[in-house]
C-alpha cells in the first residue's frame, strides 16, 4: 500500500510538474529574445535596412555580377553559408530573411503574405541600388522570386530555384511519427514556441538524409524560428499561403519567364515529389530551361548539400554570363 501510495504521490508531482513546464513556456519564459538571437546569428558581416518600417537583415559580401538568395518557409540566410563560401570569390552574393523569418522585423503592419513579401523585396533591392541580378530561390522563397520576375522582368537576368510550388503540397504526402507528435504539441500545448525537439524533426524530415542535421543546425533553427513573434506570424503566413495555393496558378506567370532558368530539384523530398520538378520545369515554356536531380536531397537542398548543388549553380552562371 504504502508503495502505490508513493508511486501515485510521484505520478501527481510529475503532472504538476509538467503542467508547470507547459505554462512557462506558453508565457514566453523560455522563449529566445530577437535580441540574443542577433547577438549569435546576425553580428558582422551582418547588416540591417530599414525598408517600409521593417529592419531587414541582410549579408552582403564578394564582388562581381549579384546573386540575390532567399530561402523558403522557416528558412533564414544562413542557408545559403555553404553557397557564399563558394561563391563570393567571383560574384556579390546577398542574402536576406524575409519576414516572419530569421532575424529580421518585426512587421510593424502584421502582414504575412507573398505580396507583403514582395513590396518588402522591392524596396529592399531598390534602397541597395540594385537593377540587374540573378535570383536563387527555395520554395515559397523561389515564388515570391518568380513573382517579383514576372513585376520586373528587366532587372532579372537569371534564375536558379528548387522546390518550386505550382500548387499545395498533396494532404496525402508521408509525415514522420516525429514530426506528427510535435505538430500535435503545437497545435494543442504549445501554440507561441517552437523546442528544440520540433526543430529537430522538422529538420530531419526536410533533409533526405536525416543524419546530414547537426547540432547547430538544430539550434540556428530554434533561433531564428521562435525571436521576435516569428511564431505568430509564421502560423499567420502559412494560413495566408494555404488559401492562396486554392485558387492560384502560378504557371501563366512562369510562362512569362524568359531568362535562363536551372531548377535544382530533391528527388527525396517528402513535401514535393521529384514529378513536380519536371512539372515545373514544363511550365517555363518561353524560357532556356533545364532541370538537375538530386536522387539522395531534401526540401532544404542547398543546404543540405552546399557543395553539388553551388558547383552545378556555378557551371550554370558560367555557361549563361
């Protein structure tokens, strides 16, 4: 008896205990300041621009022809490290967070959605001066790319893109039982952050080889998705975008492309299968256009591998300059 009456003491002081952990972290007691996460991610080389209310932080660095990079959802630049070790020797590479996320903002508008991103990037390559570049993109970040082409043909001289979305992702599509537990935890406990835990399988399950997720890969992640709000408006976003891909096509708008186009696509990829890589190599019908399969890469494909894909990106802005 007096052993049940432990166990059971020990099972209340547990629930307590976890119930505690709960709330702090639903008030915001475990939650990184944008502050401490600009003090490890965005010291020099990093730089912010004030653009429309919203401080963009941004990288800027190398010389010669511009190579403009913006990563997808719940990316940040720092994607693009690996590319800008191996680039910046011969072209100026810029990389920027688009907010909800990284390390840029707050909003000062609370408006998520591609065509907020869009201004924001108008104004953010017109205060730099900029009006001729190449896009690289990821995902959302490859169609808010696609999107400022089609505004502003005359300044885009080339594109290089993966992932692109020609319509929303199949509700069908394989979810890890990692992922679906901590999707559960935030829908149901945690609605304002993001552990470490779900970074982690998020990360592995963005990677086609889960082992390629390191430490501080994980941990750039906790970062820069959970400062400054991001959450909220991470989740604001992904509600716009969700009720834009009902109704949107994006392919009359690929079709008005004309500059050269490389689509660099992750045949692992369990958010976009590799058939709607050559889907949308198709839909740039007016464009010199090809395509690079990455039989073992993920959705995050130049991140997870830096080296094939920014040598195949580089034989392709040598081949087109």
């Amino acid at each position: 008896m007096k052993t049940i009456k432990a166990l059971t003491a020990a099972l209340v002081l547990g629930v307590v205990l976890l119930g505690a952990v709960i709330l702090s972290m639903r008030a915001g007691w475990w939650t990184p300041s944008m502050e401490e996460g600009r003090r490890i991610y965005a010291a020099p080389p990093s730089k912010f621009l004030r653009v429309d209310g919203v401080d963009i932080h941004y990288r800027d660095e190398g010389a010669g022809p511009v190579l403009i990079m913006m990563a997808g959802t719940f990316g940040n630049l720092h994607l693009w490290d690996g590319w800008t070790e191996r680039l910046k020797g011969r072209y100026r590479v810029i990389r920027f967070d688009w907010p909800p996320y990284g390390f840029s903002g707050p909003d000062p508008t609370g408006e998520f959605d591609l065509p907020r991103t869009v201004h924001l990037m108008e104004g953010f390559i017109h205060q730099l001066g900029l009006s001729k570049f190449t896009f690289v993109g990821v995902s959302n970040g490859s169609t808010a790319e696609e999107l400022y082409t089609d505004a502003h043909p005359e300044e885009v001289s080339r594109l290089i893109l993966s992932d692109i979305v020609l319509r929303p992702p199949s509700g069908q599509r394989y979810v890890s039982r990692e992922l679906k537990f901590y999707s559960w935890i935030g829908s149901h406990l945690l609605p304002n952050y993001v552990t470490r835990g779900n970074c982690a399988a998020n990360l592995h399950y963005l990677f086609g080889v889960p082992d390629r997720v390191t430490d501080a890969m994980v941990e750039l992640c906790y970062y820069s998705t959970n400062v400054g709000g991001n959450v909220a408006g991470q989740r604001a976003l992904g509600n716009a975008l969700n009720e834009m891909w009902k109704t949107f096509d994006i392919r009359p708008d690929l079709a008005k492309i004309r500059v050269p186009v490389l689509i660099e696509w992750p045949d692992k990829d369990y958010v976009l299968p590799a058939s709607a890589g050559d889907e949308a190599l198709a839909a740039f019908k007016n464009a010199p256009a090809r395509i690079i399969h990455y039989p073992d890469g993920g959705h995050y494909l130049m991140w997870e591998i830096p080296d094939r894909t920014a040598a195949d990106a580089l034989e392709f802005l040598e081949a087109t300059d």
